[in-house]
C-alpha cells in the first residue's frame, strides 16, 4: 500500500468531522486511514462510527482500510506513535482532526510523485481571520542546514517513509509540543534522509492546535523543548557556533545564492587575508 493517512482526535468533534469528511471525500481510495482517539467523551467516537458506516454504505474500497481505536494516551506523540505501528504504508500523512484535505483528487494527485524519495513535502493553507495564506514550509528541495536548525516541518503536508521510524525511532513522547520537529530535525540534520519539495496544495491546518499558539504557557513550553532538543541532538559547539554566528549565516546563505555577488564577495575576502597575513596559501609559520 502506497499512503497511510494517521489522524488523532482529543475531544475535537467538530474537527475530527471536517478531517474524516474530507477523507472520505478522495476520488482515489486506494490508502488506509488510521484514526486514533485519546477516549474522547464529546461525541468523537460517534462520528468516528458514523463515518465507518458511511464508508460501507457507499461500498468504498477504503472501508475494508480504515483502523481506528479509541483509549487513553499520553499525549500527542504517544498517540502518533500507536498510528505509526499500526501503518502498512509506504508513505505517512499525519492528518490530525480540524486539519483536513483541500480537495476531492490531493491523494489522486499525490500518489504518483511519491517516488521512494523519504521526505516530500507540499503546501499547507491557513486561514487567518478573513484571511487565507500559503505556508511553503522550506519552499525548495535543496535545503541546507542552517534551513534545518530553523525548522520548517509541515506534517500536515508532509509524506514521510515509513521506514524512516524503523531506521531513526519513533516520535519522542518525552516532548509535548514539537517532537514531530525532532522527528524530521533528526532525519535531515542529523542523518541523511533525503528531501524534496512540491509547490502543492496539500492540506488546510488548523489553527485552534497547541502547535500553533503564539503565546502563554504553549510558547513557553516551546522554548525549552526546542533548546532541550538542539542540545540532545547537537554538540555544545556546534549549538554556541549558530548562537552566536546567526545573522553571518543569514548574510552568507543569501549572498551565495548570487553566482556574481559571491565571486566579489571571495574577492575582497582574498585582498583582506592577504593585507592581514591571513590566507594560508601566502601565509606561512617559519619553524
């Protein structure tokens, strides 16, 4: 099988509907669907059974692939983490309740470009008020690592290999907020996994999550992970470099994108080393 849509649900009724409805909606069927709910008491498991029996009513090929449980977790990436076990896919689409898919053909349309590279990622829309906008995520395939320190993980429009948590473990259930970063900052900055970018609209991501909050306890809460996580994955070195180096980096990314700007740039690099004795090909230590 080629794709694995994983959705998890915590009393979230009214967007657990919205996902599974745009779901169900897909004229390609050819994926399973894994939902998995934290025993949710608002209603949840009852949409979760009317959808079921919506599935077999219209004699769709995806309700002899739908496996879903209901049962207490511990938090997010615990309950990320029973879909993963329980998918059969080649590819992984976390689609959590409130984010849903933009149209009726996104799996038709998808499944062809997923081509065995390991990370491939598209667009997400985010309403904004009134307001609808595009959110690229890296924009482009050729990533770098300083593009990866940053972090630009859309799960909601990412498909990721399974076997990605056979080789480099599941999602740390340790973190609340962004173990899924963690994930995809191990796979491309610590290993090699490779990557490539889709300019495709995937998926609408709910902004009601604790992922996208922008302040209070959530944000606080953030901060430490993130330092937390940078500090299991990288060196004390390498992590006091970027602290330290971050606007350089920044200047030096966008002047060697400019072939011509670059090639001046090394030029002027050139005449100050040798005025400063500092260019190892004019400069040498007499013992």
């Amino acid at each position: 099988m080629k794709l694995s849509i994983i959705t998890i649900n915590y009393n979230n009724a009214a967007g657990l509907k919205k996902t599974l409805d745009s779901v169900a909606s897909q004229t390609c069927s050819d994926f399973e669907h894994i939902i998995v709910d934290g025993a949710s008491t608002d209603g949840s498991v009852e949409i979760i059974r009317e959808y079921e029996n919506t599935l077999v009513s219209r004699l769709s090929p995806l309700a002899s692939r739908l496996k879903w449980l209901s049962e207490p977790d511990t938090g997010i990436y615990n309950a990320m983490n029973k879909g993963v076990r329980l998918a059969k896919g080649e590819y992984i689409l976390m689609l959590n309740s409130g984010d849903y898919l933009l149209d009726d053909n996104v799996i038709a349309n998808v499944t062809p470009i997923l081509d065995g590279t390991d990370i491939i990622q598209g667009n997400t829309i985010e309403d904004i008020g009134d307001k609808h906008y595009r959110n690229r995520g890296y924009g482009k395939t050729d990533i770098n690592f300083f593009d990866v320190m940053k972090g630009h993980f859309l799960h909601q429009a990412t498909f990721c290999r399974r076997d990605l948590f056979d080789r480099y473990g599941m999602f740390d259930e340790s973190y609340r907020i962004i173990g899924d970063t963690k994930f995809f900052m191990r796979c491309l900055g610590r290993e090699d996994a490779s990557f490539r970018y889709n300019d495709v609209d995937i998926s609408n991501y709910d902004l009601t999550g604790i992922s996208a909050e922008t302040s209070g306890k959530w944000v606080e809460r953030k901060i430490i992970e993130d330092a937390r996580m940078r500090s299991e994955l990288y060196s004390n070195r390498l992590n006091k470099f970027f602290e330290e180096n971050d606007k350089k980096i920044r200047l030096y990314d966008k002047l060697h994108k400019h072939r011509w700007i670059w090639y001046i740039v090394m030029a002027i690099a050139h005449i100050c080393n040798y005025i400063y004795a500092e260019d190892p090909i004019v400069y040498r230590e007499r013992l």
